[in-house]
C-alpha cells in the first residue's frame, strides 16, 4: 500500500474464469477493421490471466 499500487485482495472469492469467443467472417468477404480488433482483443486477453 506504501507504494500507492492497486493490489488483488480476497483472491480466493474471485469468481471462475469466463469463456469468451469471437465469430466473424474469414475469407473474401472479411473486413480488415473486424480483424485488426480480433487480433487486438485476442492478444489482451490472453495477456490478462483471469480471463484464461
């Protein structure tokens, strides 16, 4: 707390990890901007432990 950093506390009660899943269309017909945000959100989820 000195160094004035969030910390996780009661980690025993934090609840179970969600699934989460992304649909959208591969191919001819995708859109480079639907991608581009998969690959963000894909990256930073699994970066971020409780969403694993």
């Amino acid at each position: 707390m000195a160094s004035g950093q969030l910390q996780t506390v009661l980690t025993h009660h934090e609840p179970p990890p969600i699934p989460i899943h992304v649909l959208h269309r591969e191919g001819r017909y995708a859109s480079a901007k639907v991608r581009s945000f998969v690959d963000l959100i894909s990256e930073r989820l699994r970066r971020e432990a409780r969403w694993l």
